[in-house]
C-alpha cells in the first residue's frame, strides 16, 4: 500500500528539530555522512544535532522503492504536510540516483529551512534531511546542503534496533515487520507493507525535537490524530489520562475512514511526554478488525519501556 509507506515516512518524522571532518556511520541505518563542526550524535534520531543553533540532520532507511516512498514529494504533497516545496532537482549520491529537495516549514512559532537527500536502489529509498531555523540561513544553508549531498551508503551490516530509544513488545498476532528510524511498525503476521486495509498496524515513534513547549497536551495529542495521511474525518470518541513506563500521556480511540476507499477504520493511540519531548503510539484497524484488536494493540502500548529502562 503507497500511501501507508508514505504515511510512516510522515509519522516517523514527527517533528523538526561532530565532530570531524570526516564520514561516519549513522546509527541504525547503513547511511553515512560528513557532520558539520558542532553537531553531536543524536539521542532522539538516527542522525546528528546543534542544540545551540536549533538545527539537524535526520536519516531515514525506508525498505520500499523511491516511487512508493515519494509520492508525495510535490508541492500538493508537501503542502498537506504543512511544508512549502522551494526547489526539487536531479542529484547523484555516490553510486545512487536521487534527487535534491529545499523545503520551509514554521513549527512552535519558529520558521525553518530544509535539505533533503533522497536516492534509491530497487529496495529502499534513503532520506537524509537537514532542518535549521531560518535566521540561521546565513550560517548553516551551505554548510548543511553539502552535509546531506555528502551522504553515502555503506555495506557493513547494521542492527536497527541500535537507533531505537524505546522497547515494546510484540504479540503473537502482532508481530515487529520493520524497524526505520527511531520507529517500529508492528502488523498482523509481521507483514511489511500491509497487503490491504484489513491488516491492522500499530506505529512507534518518538519525536526528534528535545525540549518541546507543549502547554496543553491533552489538545496536542488529540490535534496527531487528524495528522494521519491514510485517514480522513477522524472523529475522536475517548481520550483518558494514563502512565505507562514512568511516563504520562493520554490514550485516546477515534473513527475514521480511509483516505482511499472511505471505508471505515478504527485509530487507538496513546501519547507519552518526557523532558525531552514525546512517543506516540498509534494503531490502525478495518471497522471490522478494529473491536477484535484493540485489547491486543492496548497489550503493545502498555509494554512500552524506554530504552534506558532495558539496560
């Protein structure tokens, strides 16, 4: 299903946000990349961050080919993303065909400027993107638009689980089909990507911006519900306070219906906020596997650790 790859894209990338002169590994992904002077690794996402300017450069390993993951890479696409699409051009990345992306988007009250690498084989599609405020233009355009250009992929085996900062624990009906990112998709049989809307997924993410202002977060985690890009007409019917991991947040359920076919879907999602930010759990079912499910998909959210926790 297109618009479900194109919908994980969008969740996993839930939020905006050194060393040498030379290439390193990016954690998680077989992507590796110049940082730029004053960026550390960071702890949040696959990838590298300033937390003195604001800015950061995010890594992405999507398994599925660069037409089922970029879809909507235009202007329609990125405009429903709240994204302004500013330039798109042919580039080559080492070995691999590709393209170069600038985007704007204001987020919190702040402007931001974006580079986007995207290249490709038949298998999967890499997305490396460079967010900085926009009165850092000046700065960090230039600096950051050869960072992403630089971007390489590597062959050395990798283990995705070495980008998550959570746990959770799969079911013997949900099963782990991918970890991309700092996010997990879990789905009936482990399938990956889901065959047709019958087959419910449960999506983790944590957001990758660290100290978020969030005054009200009953609203915010309600407001993630109408940002699902499968979905449409969601309507929320619960939304109960709840703790799990140490960490509080809110569950909440909702109707909706799919963004193709209208047909009718079920959505359960929780959202927890620590110092740093956020995880947002969701899961999605048919109207017709949706009561069957959600006692399972509560079983996942509940078993929700921090990855600090584990050790």
């Amino acid at each position: 299903m297109k618009r479900l790859i194109a919908s994980v894209v969008m969740f996993l990338v839930v939020s905006v946000g050194a060393r040498a002169e030379s290439q390193e590994p990016v954690k998680g992904t077989h992507v590796i990349l110049t940082p730029p002077s004053g960026f550390v690794v960071a702890d949040r996402f696959p990838g590298f961050m300033s937390e003195a300017t604001g800015a950061s450069v995010m890594v992405s390993e999507l398994p599925a080919p660069f037409g089922e993951v970029t879809k909507d890479f235009n202007a329609s696409g990125f405009k429903k993303q709240g994204m302004t699409l500013l330039t798109q051009e042919k580039a080559s990345y080492g070995t691999y065909n590709g393209e170069l992306i600038s985007a704007a988007q204001s987020a919190r009250g702040v402007d931001f400027l974006k580079w986007m690498a995207v290249f490709w084989d038949d298998k999967t599609t890499y997305l490396v993107t460079a967010s900085f405020p926009k009165e850092a233009k000046a700065d960090l355009s230039d600096v950051l638009k050869k960072t992403v250009m630089g971007a390489r992929v590597c062959t050395t085996d990798v283990d995705p689980f070495d980008a998550l900062t959570f746990r959770v624990s799969p079911t013997n009906d949900m099963k782990i089909a991918k970890v991309i990112g700092n996010g997990i998709l879990l789905s009936k049989g482990g399938v990956f990507p889901a065959k047709s809307i019958e087959t419910p997924i449960f999506v983790v993410g944590a957001s990758a911006s660290k100290g978020l202002a969030i005054p009200d977060k009953k609203v915010f985690a309600e407001a993630r519900l109408q940002k699902i890009a499968t979905l449409k007409d969601v309507r929320v019917k619960t939304t109960d306070p709840i703790t799990i991991g140490g960490l509080d947040g809110f569950e909440s359920t909702a109707d909706a219906l799919d963004a193709d076919s209208a047909a009718k879907m079920l959505v359960y999602q929780v959202v927890l906020f620590d110092a740093d930010g956020y995880y947002a759990m969701q899961g999605i079912a048919s109207e017709g596997q949706g009561k069957a499910q959600l006692p399972t998909l509560k079983q996942i959210a509940r078993s929700f650790k921090k990855a600090e926790a584990q050790q």
